[in-house]
C-alpha cells in the first residue's frame, strides 16, 4: 500500500532525469550549474509553482519552495540535492527531492498541513566541479563568508558566481535567511550495509568526516629515452610512493579508507617525463582524531619522499568537514513509523557525505535511507528497487504529517 500517489512520482522522476526507471547502465550527467542543472532546475520550479508554493533562491543558488511560510516561521524543510557525479545514479540527491515533493503534494491533497514546510534543492552536493562537495548547504547554514564561496573556480577557471550567473540562478536571498525547525533527507545509501542486511530502511545516526586535498607535485621534462635516471626530476615515481604510502594507511581496524580518485599528468605524453602531476585524496573516518592523524601522516610523508627525489610540491585543502550526529528524537519517530509501517529498519552511520551533516549544524536534522542494489553508486550501476523507493517516500510522509501536527 502506497500512501503518496507513487505513480506520480515516478513520471517526475523520469522525467527529470529524462530517462526511464527500467533502463540500466545510462549514467546520469547533471553536474552543478550546467545546462542539464539548469533544466532540472527549472523544471523542478515549474512543479513548485503548480502546487503555490513559495520560490526563494538564495546566493548560491539553492532553491526553496515554501508552503506556508509567513514572516518569522520556522518550517519543517524536507530536501535533497539534483547534480550529479560524471555517469552518475539516477536516484543519488534526486530522489529526496521528488521524493519529497510528493510528500508535500500528497499533505496539501490531504488537507495536511497547519504549520510551514519547505522543500529544499541544495546547490552542488557532489563538488565535482566546484570543491567543497555540500557547498550549497555550506553557505546556507554560513559557514563561510559568501564573498569568498562566490571566488571558487572549476578547472576551466570559471567562477561558482558565473556559472550561477550563466543559468540565471543567483538569487537575492542571502545566506540563512531562514531557520528550519527540521530538517529531513530522504537518501539512497549509496553503500552495502542495508542491502547485505536485507532492510527497508535506513536510520541514520550521523556522517562521518571528510577531508579533500589537491596535491601537485613538481618536475622536470625530459626525453624518457635518453635521460639517465640520475638525472630525471620524475614527479610519477614520488606519485607512485606516495600511493603505496597511503594504501598502508587504508585500515578496516581503523574504519579508514583513503580514495586517490582524479590525477592530471602534463605534458601526458607517452615518451616525455611528466613535469607536473596534480592528483587528489578524498579521507574518510568516523572519529575526527583518527582523520585529522592520517592527514598529518600523509602530509610529512610527501614532504619527505618529495625532497629525497627533489621534487618541489604543493598541498591545498579543499575540504574539511567534521563527523556529524543526528537528532535522537527525530530517530526515534523515523523508527517509530518505519515499524508502524512494517518496514525492516536498522541503525546506521553514512559513509557519504549529505546537505543533512550541514543543516545539523543550525536544527534538528536527520536522514532516511533506502537499499542501494550490491551497495553500488557514483556509477551508472547505481540502483534501488522501486518498491524500496516507494518505501522510503512513505515513511518520508509519515515522519512529516507526524513532525507538523504535534
Ligand atoms: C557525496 O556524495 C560524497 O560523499 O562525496
Ligand atoms: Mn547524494
Ligand atoms: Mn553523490
């Protein structure tokens, strides 16, 4: 049994990801501020506006679609992000914002709603192209001077505000120029924990800390047929010592995995000794010591290898965002209703980052998970089955009607 018109939410879905829901293997290409962004965008206002709900964009470009919401209220603020990694899922940060729109649609078919609610699209959760990753819930709940967020370049060196300029998404709100009094994210996991469990759903209990650095490391080019190895300044052998380094530091004992995900090598040429390599780490660990250890690990560990090959480097920390936990009670009512629903559920902790770790920051906040099918997603095999997706929005509507009417 459905409590949201589930049929609804599926012709949204595919429609916004102008793809339909049995295909397999097509990736989803909506990286922040693009065109493809922009279509979504639009078309997700486009819905807002038929059921009157109220369109605030803010500075950096989140959308909020607000239903009664007068001066001063606090709504209940449901919401999720739409970009998309490179050959991404079709349900990552999407389905918490139809989701959640169906939500809020089905409340007012419903005569539901006494107080406030909202839904929010977050700008650039995946930072793929713009570092940090969450960097629209970032600048919402302030954390730093917009300013400086507006100077972030992508690799073409384009700016964050004229991309958002570009898509005509810069808005005059400005940064938390509203309080939710909760917030809710409804999230395929992303991982394998409920699908290996066999659970419905998911409560989760907090997310845990990230850390990004951008490492260049410096050489020389040379003929890679003449030039002794005495001679070479080789910025791929360090790279190389390095990757085993970290690999070391990788531990299950210690819940701590290191991913070296995008590289650049110039000039790139089979037959020349690069001069510069430029590549990443994304650091992940429950316990903010344990991370904030490895990072210090890695960074003497470059430093050194780095001067015993004479090679000059770089470190640039793109993201730092401290492990989060989520509100105790608004658990207890996710798992209240997620039994009173007969869905199985377990306790978890998110091993990916979501605007709901930024948004703990400033109200109530926690999170909803459903089944990712083999625990895969960043990756067009990314899945959840329907009646899971289906699942996780019912729950969404039961946690809300509760959350508004007490
Ligand atoms: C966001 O998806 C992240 O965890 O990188
Ligand atoms: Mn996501
Ligand atoms: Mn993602």
């Amino acid at each position: 049994m459905s409590l949201i018109n589930s049929k609804r939410f599926l012709q949204r879905l595919e429609k916004i990801n102008n793809l339909k829901i049995s295909s397999k293997n097509i990736g989803v290409n909506r990286i922040a501020l693009s065109k493809e962004d922009k279509n979504a965008r639009d078309i997700i206002i486009s819905w807002m506006k038929s059921l009157k709900l109220e369109i605030k964009i803010d500075n950096i470009g989140n959308i909020f679609g607000l239903y009664n919401c007068h001066n001063k209220t606090s709504p209940l603020l449901l919401g999720s992000h739409i970009d998309s990694v490179k050959n991404g899922g079709k349900y990552d940060g999407v389905l918490g914002v139809v989701g959640a729109l169906e939500v809020i649609q089905t409340l007012i078919e419903k005569n539901k709603i006494k107080e406030s609610i909202g839904l929010a699209v977050f700008t650039n959760e995946e930072g793929v192209r713009f570092a940090p990753d969450m960097m629209g819930s970032w600048s919402f709940t302030k954390k730093e001077n917009i300013k400086k967020i507006h100077k972030i370049k992508d690799i073409e060196n384009i700016t964050i505000k004229e991309a958002l300029k570009k898509i005509n998404y810069l808005g005059k709100e400005k940064q938390l120029f509203f309080k939710p009094k909760s917030f809710l994210e409804l999230h395929i996991e992303q991982g394998p924990i409920l699908y290996n469990n066999k659970k419905d759903i998911g409560i989760v209990k907090g997310v845990q800390a990230i850390t990004w650095l951008k490492i260049s490391l410096f050489g020389e080019s040379n003929h890679a047929g003449t030039t002794p190895l005495k001679n070479r300044q080789d910025p791929m052998l360090v790279f190389g010592k390095i990757n085993n380094y970290i690999n070391t530091l990788s531990t299950k004992k210690n819940n701590q995995l290191i991913t070296i995900g995008s590289m650049n090598v110039q000039p790139n040429q089979i037959n020349v000794i690069a001069n510069k390599i430029e590549f990443t780490i994304d650091m992940r660990n429950p316990k903010d010591d344990k991370l904030d250890n490895v990072e210090k690990k890695i960074k003497r560990t470059i430093k050194k290898l780095c001067s015993e090959s004479n090679i000059k480097f770089k470190i640039k920390k793109l993201v730092k965002f401290t492990s989060v936990k989520f509100d105790h009670k608004l658990n207890s009512i996710i798992k209240y209703h997620s039994e009173k629903l007969q869905y199985s559920n377990m306790n978890l902790f998110s091993g990916a980052g979501h605007d709901a770790q930024m948004l703990a920051k400033i109200c109530p906040t926690s999170m909803i998970f459903v089944p990712s099918t083999n625990g895969i997603s960043h990756d067009k095999r990314e899945h959840t089955k329907y009646k899971n997706l289906i699942k996780g929005i019912n729950l969404l509507y039961s946690v809300a009607k509760n959350l508004l009417n007490n």
